[in-house]
C-alpha cells in the first residue's frame, strides 16, 4: 500500500513538472506576441496573459517542490513578473 502511494505522489509530481513547463511555454508565446507592431490594447492584453501563464507556471513549480496545492502558493504581482522576465 505505501508503494502505491509513492508512485501517486510521484505521478502527481510529474503532472506539476509538465503543467509548469507548457504554463511556461504558452507565457513565452503571449510575451513574444507583445512585440508584434499591433493595437496598444492588444499588446496589453498579451503581455496581461504572458504575466498570467508565467505565475502558474511559478505556482505549479512551488507545487512540484513542496507538495503544496497551487493555491496556497504566494504568486508575485503584475508589476514584479515584468521585471523578472
């Protein structure tokens, strides 16, 4: 029974390490569409979304490390995701 249990955890694990990844992904996708010559508005709902997949891409990594729910996690603010990408 407690191999079972490993082998959740370490699926679990695993789902949090992909979901990271393609969050991560579809971020890079949204902030690269921000250098596109477009609409103003257009630009900021890109960079709004980048900012979005990038923060649960942080959360399902914190996730992944701790075995904390993606919820419970701080996630950083709009403002300090700009400056660290």
């Amino acid at each position: 029974m407690k191999d079972a249990a490993i082998e959740g955890w370490a699926i679990d694990m695993k789902d949090c390490t992909n979901r990271a990844q393609h969050y991560h992904d579809l971020a890079l996708e949204f902030l690269v569409l921000t250098r596109i010559k477009t609409a103003a508005d257009i630009k900021e709902t890109y960079r709004m979304m980048g900012q979005h997949y990038l923060a649960r891409a942080r959360a399902e990594l914190a996730r992944a490390k701790t075995g904390a729910s993606a919820t419970n996690v701080e996630i950083a603010s709009g403002p300090a995701l700009a400056q660290s990408s």
